[in-house]
C-alpha cells in the first residue's frame, strides 16, 4: 500500500465530505433556528436531483446551469412549507414535530415514486463528464465540481450569516427569539427564510450529486444518516462544525473503510460520534 | 307443445345436463399457477402469466410447427385429449397469500398440481401447503437453494438455482482457459453485504477454492453507500485478474463509475446478474456499460442457434408485444415441464403424477432454455439446468458463452477507459 493511494483515498473522502458537509448545512440551520428536526431534509435533496434530472431530460440543459433555479425553487418549497405546515407546530409537543417532518418524508417519497416511478434515473452526459489527474491521482471531474460547488455553496450561507443584516437578524433569532423579537426582528419571517435557505443547500447538494449519482425516490435516505450524524457532531446550530464534521467524517469512512474493511465504514463514523458525544456532548464547534 | 308441461321438459333436460357436469369435467386438467399479479413485482407477474397461458394454449391448440412437449397436441392425448386449464391466482408478493391460495387452489379449485411463484419467499411457502396436501407443486422460476433442499417430496424445480449460476461463472473461466488458452488466476470479489451478496460471495469463494483460482480480496460493501471510493481503491490495489461482482442497481451504476473516475481496469468484470442485467444499468452507463460480463439465465439471441425460441417469441409478440426474457421463458418451460409429465402419467392422481415427474426426461431440443434438458434428482431439482454467460457489446447483451450456443466471441481483455 503505497503513501500515493493513502493520498488518493484521503482526498476522495474529503471530495464527498464537502458534499455531505452542504446537507448538513441545510439541516444544522433549521435546527438551530427552530430546534425542529427535520426529517424531510433528505427529501429536499431528492428533489434538487429530480429538478437536475428533469431540466437535463427535458430541455437538454445541464444540473450546473439550472442549480440557480433548483435553489431558488427548493428556496420557495421550504418557505412555502414553513408557512403551511411549520409553522403551526412550532410550540407543539416534540412528538407532532417529528410526526410533521417525518410524515413530509414519507408524502414526498410517496409523491417522486408516484409521478416519476420508483425507477433508477441518471443525467446522462454532464458537461462535467471527465477527470482530473495529477501527480499520478485522479479524480473524476463530477466529484470534483461537486464538492467545489458544496464549497462555494456553504461558503455564500457562512457569509450571508456573518455579513448581512439579514443574516445577523437570523443568527439573533437562533440565540434567542424573543429578545430578537423585542430588537423588531419578524420571527415568523426568520423562520421561513431558515427552511427556504436549508431546504435550498439540500438541494443545491442534490443537483451536484446528480452530475454522477442515480437518481430515485428514497435517495434521500442515503444521505440523511450522515446529515444527522454531522449536526450532532459540529455541533447543533453550528455552520462552521457542519462543515469540518463533513470532511472528517469523509475522510473517515474512505480512508477508514480502505484501511480497514468497507463493510464497517459506517461504523467507524457512527463510533467517532460516539467518542465526540461522549468526550463533547455539545458537538465540535457547539456552544455548550 | 303444451305450454303446461313445460316446465318438466326443463327439468328433465336440467338433469340431463346435470348429469352430463362430471363427464364435461374430465376433460379439463386444472393446474392452478401463482404469481405477483399485483403489488410492486405485478408487471413481472403479468409476463409470467401470459408466457404460461401461451404455453397451456399452445398444448391445447393444433399447430404443431413447435418442437416442444405436447405442442399442437389439442390436449393431452393420454386423457382422451383433456384440454389444459390453468387457474391463475395472485399472491401479492406476499408469503403468507400465497399459502393461502395454494390451499384454495387445492380444496376448491381441485387443481392436479400447482406451479409459481417467482419469488422464493412465496414458493416456500406455497409448496409447503402442497407438501402437506401431497400436491405436486412444479416451480419454473425461483432460484434460492433452499428450496430444493427442503426434502419435500412433493417439489420440483426446472430452473437452475443461484448455486449453479455461480458455478456456471467458473465453468466459464474454465472454458476460456481450455479452449482460448486465457489463465485469469486472482479474482476479488465485490459484493453488498446482504443476504444476496454474501450468499453469492461465499459460494466464489468455495468454487474458487475447488478451481484452483486466488481469491486476492473480498470487498463486503453496506448496499446504497454514498460512496464506494474505498472499496474500489482496495479492489485497485489487489490487482485482480478478474472481478466477480454481485451488486444491485444503484451500486451497480455506482460502482461503474468509479471505477472509471479512479481508473480501476480489471481483466474482466464478472457480475452476478442483478443490478447490471436491469435495463436501466446499460441506459444509464451508456457505452461505459460495455463489455461487462454477467451471468443470464437466458438470452432472446439463443434464437440463433435454436430455432423453436424464435418462433416462440413471434407467437408471443403477435399477443402481447413484448419477446420472452428469462423470467417468462421459464414460466412457459414449466407449464410443458408439467403438462408433459401428466400427459404421461395418464391421470391426475397426485401419486401418478408425482411418479411421472420424477421419471421426466426432456431433451434439449424440446426447450426453449439453454438447458441440457429436464431430468430431476432425487431432491426435485432439475440436474441439467444450466446458465449462460452474457457480454455487453455496442450496447447488447450477447450470449457469450457456452460456447456452442454464443452469438458472439467474448471481448476479452477489458479494454482501458480511456482506449474505448
């Protein structure tokens, strides 16, 4: 085993880590805003690939030029079920929460499966097909503008919290809503913008993806397990510990599951979010 | 007439009739058929059905252009030419209905045997209810193991079982050697780590063994992972001869494309159907999908070299618009695997029936299966099945092996992804 394939595996893992890193994002905003689970989130990354996927089947037009308009339109879908849904459970018991999140998921698998078939779909020919090879690694080129969009992506949400008034007025309202209240900042509209943001990093997750992973109905379900994994593990709330839980839980299930055997790979990262609870129960980057 | 006496005429001619039932239904042989009519495997049910209801009518109708048992025999001859009748019922993939239908079929329908399911878990339960009402139950097209190592007496399967397609992989590796000179010698096995896979990968491994092949890795993956960039680089860094994969669909596609992103060019990849015989895997890889080697349990161009699958096939275009695949063309194998064996028992007596079968002796010539025949062994289990191996070239799955039934000659090494 040579330092090369180490190398090699190690940067694979950090590719998909930045990947898993955006949805986690997504999750770790609405959450921190609203304490909601979301259990639809990995539905909201369904739908970004759906979106990619039909934009490419119907009009020739690739996951990366219509990535604007899947985050726009992913934008709207949790706004809009904010408003319908959302927000009528906000003070309810924790189990209509999870009820109502739980029960999105199981309706917008229900609904892809419905319309679109329980068939494997895929974006054909991406003008990202390719490689990138150097130094004697290589890398597909999919995977490469794929994390290199989840990077920019989760760069943009970082600054739109640090930089803008809006995103100040967010941040106040995840650490304490009524004083946040009291300074005039509109809850209500605070809370639809967390769902359109996270809902539109899923999907935005979901569009990249798309460029090289199969598309079906409960996709979702792929990757919400390591979504949820990295919001306990950054850090509930926290941006910045979504994002280096990402690459550390990458790095761990590749270069892990290479070293060791594949068929654990999850437990490895599954055991190195036990010893952060355990060591840190407030995650990474978390404020206990 | 007078109109007053009418009604006697009826009745007397009620009687007549009435009489006339039992001789009318002797010349029926009911054989009641179980598959996933609805439910999720409803489509694959639907081809089932009509693949047996071709076969039954074919044995009842007059064109006897068809070399196969009892085609264009107007029924069977020795029940003074009783027609054919098969009583479909539907299990909804479920275990526990198809229990129950088994039992409906026996009690009410009186049917002389039973045949189905598809899937396994239904067949094993289904045969049991005719085990115990000592029915003999004939299944065409389900492939677990198990099901023949039960020591029913009563059961009896024409298809090949998932042990023999593995076993037919190495058959193959062997042929080449013999015959085109090619010594593969390190196989790694790639495989999900449910029942499926394991299964698959344990018995590799003990053919391996028994050939003489290294097994220079095995890779158990968790299906539907995010990512198989770990288990590729370790397949990469054992460098095998030859691949032996079994995966399902979206690990399939997965799996393809990383080997192409990191590179990875085995000699040959050998897949164990599934995943990489969906029609969406070539849809979906494209060209990258080329020259993918997999096992099948049957190939519309086995046409080329056996004429009766062709003529088949048309009749069951001229119905339904769709050609055989190894599902249907199984179901239709065994309705004349069955009705072969009543004819020749020349009653429907369970016990003659069952006696029948265990002396069934089809030849190939008679099969639109690449078979060496129908012959079962002491566990009911047909000892001449047989699979075929499948390449994908230019975008078509072609028969490349045994070689005497091949459309075309392997492509053998894999060519590099970037030479392609």
């Amino acid at each position: 085993m040579t330092a090369q394939l180490l190398l090699q595996t190690l940067l694979s893992g950090i590719l998909i880590g930045l990947v898993y890193a955006l949805v986690a994002v997504g999750l770790t905003l609405i959450f921190g805003v609203m304490d909601i689970v979301n259990f639809a989130h990995g539905e909201f990354l369904m739908l970004g690939m759906y979106a990619a996927f039909w934009g490419f089947a119907l009009w020739k037009l690739d996951p990366l030029f219509t990535l604007p308009l899947t985050a726009l339109l992913l934008f709207a879908l949790g706004a809009a079920l904010y408003r319908l849904i959302i927000r009528r459970i906000t003070d309810a018991p924790m189990l209509s929460q999870i009820f109502a999140t739980f029960g999105l998921m199981i309706l917008f698998r229900g609904l892809a499966q419905y319309l679109w078939k329980p068939d494997f779909r895929s974006v054909g020919e991406s003008v990202v097909a390719g490689k990138v090879a150097f130094a004697g690694l290589q890398f597909g080129l999919p995977q490469v503008v794929a994390a290199l969009g989840a990077v920019l992506t989760t760069a943009a949400v970082w600054w739109f919290l640090r930089s803008t008034r809006l995103g100040a007025a967010l941040e106040a309202t995840a650490a304490d809503k009524e004083a946040a209240a009291l300074m005039g900042i509109d809850a209500q509209k605070m809370f639809a913008l967390a769902w359109g943001l996270g809902a539109a990093c899923a999907g935005v997750a979901g569009a990249l993806l798309s460029t090289y992973y199969p598309i079906f109905p409960e996709v979702g379900s792929t990757f919400i397990l390591v979504a949820f994994v990295l919001v306990a593990l950054g850090g509930f709330g926290s941006v910045a510990g979504a994002f280096w839980a990402g690459i550390l839980v990458g790095v761990v299930e590749v270069v892990g599951g290479f070293l060791w055997d594949p068929a654990y790979k999850m437990v490895l990262v599954l055991s190195l979010y036990l010893l952060v609870v355990w060591l840190r129960p407030q995650g990474l980057l978390g404020k206990a | 007439m007078n109109p007053s006496r009418r009604p006697t005429y009826l009745a007397a001619a009620l009687v007549a009739l009435g009489l006339c039932l039992p001789a009318a239904a002797q010349e029926e042989i009911k054989i009641g058929v179980i598959y996933p009519l609805t439910g999720a495997a409803a489509s694959t049910g639907l081809e089932l059905k009509n693949a047996a209801q071709l076969a039954a009518d074919l044995i009842n109708g007059t064109d006897r252009s068809l070399n196969l048992p009892l085609a264009g025999a107007g029924g069977l001859p020795k029940l003074k030419g009783a027609k054919l009748k098969l009583v479909f019922a539907d299990h909804q993939g479920s275990p526990q209905v198809g229990a129950t239908e088994a039992e409906r079929l026996i009690t009410q329908e009186k049917v002389a045997a039973l045949s189905g399911c598809y899937f396994s878990s239904v067949t094993t339960t289904a045969s049991q209810t005719a085990e115990r009402y000592g029915v003999p139950f004939l299944n065409g097209e389900s492939s677990s193991p198990q099901l023949t190592q039960r020591g029913f007496k009563w059961f009896f399967r024409t298809t090949p079982h998932d042990e023999l397609f593995v076993q037919n992989a190495f058959e193959f590796l062997r042929d080449l050697e013999k015959k085109k000179g090619l010594k593969p010698r390190r196989i790694a096995i790639l495989a999900e780590n449910t029942e499926f896979g394991t299964g698959a990968a344990k018995l590799q491994e003990k053919y391996a063994k028994e050939g003489g092949y290294e097994i220079v890795e095995k890779v158990l993956y968790p299906p539907k992972s995010t990512q198989l960039t770990s288990e590729v680089q370790k397949l990469k860094a054992a460098r095998p001869d030859i691949v032996m994969q079994s995966s399902y669909l979206g690990d399939a596609i997965l799996s393809m494309k990383t080997y192409k992103e990191l590179g990875f060019v085995p000699t040959a990849l050998v897949a164990n159907n599934a995943g990489f015989n969906d029609s969406e895997f070539l849809k979906t890889m494209g060209k990258d999908g080329d020259f993918v080697i997999s096992r099948e349990v049957w190939a519309l161009d086995l046409a080329a070299r056996k004429p009766v699958i062709a003529k088949a096939n048309e009749l069951l275009r001229a119905r339904h618009q769709v050609d055989f695949n190894g599902n249907s063309a199984r179901a239709f194998t065994a309705i004349f695997a069955l009705a072969e064996a009543i004819n020749r028992a020349g009653s429907t007596k369970p016990e003659d029936i069952q006696k029948a079968l265990r002396e069934t002796n089809i030849p190939a010539d008679q099969l639109i299966m690449p078979w060496g025949g129908i012959q079962f062994d002491e566990t009911g289990q047909n000892r001449k099945g047989a699979g075929i191996i499948i390449q994908v070239q230019g975008g078509q799955k072609v028969t490349v092996w045994p070689f005497d039934l091949a459309g075309k000659d392997v492509i053998w090494p894999f060519p590099s992804w970037d030479k392609r």
